[in-house]
C-alpha cells in the first residue's frame, strides 16, 4: 500500500512508500484524500520514510493534504524526509509553506 | 565538442515508462561513477522532463518520447528528451514557477525543478510540432569512472 494510515481521534499519521511520481501519486492522493475526509484530522502527521523518489508529482499530493487540512482547520507536519525528496521540496519552495519535522 | 559515448531510448507516452526513463539515464550515468545525489538529480530533472511529454505533449493520446544520452570527455552528461506533441506556445513563461496549464495534480513546478538540479535547461518548441528539452550537468570525477 503506498498509503498506510494509522491513529484516530482526529489525530492522523499517513506513511507514504514508494515512487510518488505522476504515475503513482493519483493513487496516493486519492487515498489521502479519502482518509482525510474519513478523519477529520486536527493533526496530519505524513512520514515519508518509505518514499524511494519523488517529483513534481509528489508536491501537488503535499500541497492537496496541506488545503484539505486547512480547510478544517487543522495542521499538517511532515517528518522523516528522505535527502531526494527533500531537495525537490526545497527547490519548489514548499519548506516556506509546509512545516518539515 | 563530440561525445565519448551516446545512447538513446525510445518509448511509449504511457506513465509506466517514467521510472524506466529515471533509471535508463541513472544506468547511463553510472560509468561516470557519480555520487548518490548527482544520479538522484539526474533522475528527479529526467522525471519532470518525460513526464511533461506524458501530461502535456500528448494529452489525450499515446505518442511517441525519446531520450537521447551523451557523454562528453569533460565528465558532462547531456540528455535531450524529445516529443512530437502539441508543442509550447510560450517557452519563456511556461518555464516560470508555479505556471501551469495543467489540471490540479500539477504544481507547474517541473522546469524550477530541472533548473535547479541541472547546470543547463534549454529548451525548443513548435506548436503543433513538437518539444525538445536538453538537460546539461557536469559531474564530480571520481576514480571509479569507467570512461
Ligand atoms: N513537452 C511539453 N509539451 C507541451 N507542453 C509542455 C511540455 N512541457 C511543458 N509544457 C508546458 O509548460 C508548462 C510548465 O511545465 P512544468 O513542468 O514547469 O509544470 P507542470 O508540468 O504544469 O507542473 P508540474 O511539473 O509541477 O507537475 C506545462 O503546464 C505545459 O503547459
Ligand atoms: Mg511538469
């Protein structure tokens, strides 16, 4: 599963795995979505220890989580970058906008 | 300046053959012995270069994407990733952050990303005819290069 969630109590940690690139991140981002929808986290926690690459197509899955968070009200961190990722991320400037633990 | 070696690939415009592509350039790559991030680069520019050709060039059919490799005797890979799809009508501000002509599950973040990670981005376009995006960056020389 390139999606496992765990938690409750509107407290949501998702664990991404894989390649988040645009042919894995539709998947990815509808099942966070979804999960999302079904929890109504307070606290979205997404571990990105598992992810082996991602690109452009991995931002718009942080930034869709990100809003939808928002939107309740609710805050989104993100933890265990691998270096790859965390260079893409860098280089679109999405560290200024997304809290990076 | 002539390249001391040279292969391409040629494929499908399906979104399976964006992971072949990352690794046909890292496997490309590897003769030069770079380190870890210089082929994490390598694949995250190639990434956003193929995956442009399977969103935008042919939007709704399959065509056809090549990706041609070069080496050069200064330690420098070129990669020039090539469509024959609907083309680009602006250049100058298609590469500008954030723009996007794309659906929702785009950032219109690919062209920073390609620059930021490689030392040279140029790219050709025709509308209509087709795109050509040709990635430069010069890696370290270590003793483990085959070439
Ligand atoms: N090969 C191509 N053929 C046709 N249009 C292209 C091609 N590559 C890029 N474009 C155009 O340039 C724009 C910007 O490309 P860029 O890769 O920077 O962002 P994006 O693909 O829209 O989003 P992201 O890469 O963040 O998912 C695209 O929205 C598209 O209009
Ligand atoms: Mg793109």
């Amino acid at each position: 599963m390139p999606v496992t969630c765990t938690g409750g109590g509107r407290v949501l940690r998702a664990a991404l795995s894989g390649e988040v690139d645009h042919h894995g991140a539709r998947a990815i981002m509808e099942e966070l979505s979804r999960q999302i929808d079904l929890e109504l986290p307070r606290e979205l926690t997404l571990d990105l220890a598992g992810v082996t690459f991602m690109d452009s197509s991995g931002i718009a899955v942080l930034l869709r989580a990100y809003r939808q968070v928002g939107e309740l009200g609710g805050s989104l961190t993100v933890v265990h970058v691998p270096d790859q990722a965390a260079r893409v991320l860098r280089a679109a400037g999405v560290d200024r906008l997304i809290k990076f633990a | 300046m002539k390249p001391i070696n040279e292969a391409a690939v040629s494929f499908l415009s399906r979104s399976a053959n964006e992971g072949f592509a990352r690794t046909a350039a890292a496997c490309f790559a590897a003769q030069l012995d770079p380190t870890l991030e210089e082929v994490n680069d390598i694949k995250t520019a190639v990434s956003e270069a193929v995956t442009n050709c399977i969103v935008h060039a042919y939007p709704d059919r399959l065509g056809r994407v090549s990706m041609r490799l070069r080496l050069f005797e200064d330690n420098s890979l070129e990669i020039q990733v090539k469509d024959w799809g609907v083309g680009i009508d602006d250049v100058d501000q298609a590469r500008q952050p954030m723009f996007t002509t794309g659906s929702a599950e785009r950032s219109g973040m690919g062209f920073t990303i390609m620059e930021s990670f490689m030392d040279a981005v140029k790219v050709r376009s025709r509308p209509g005819k087709g795109t050509v995006v040709t990635l430069r960056r010069k890696l370290s020389r270590r003793l483990g290069a085959a070439v």
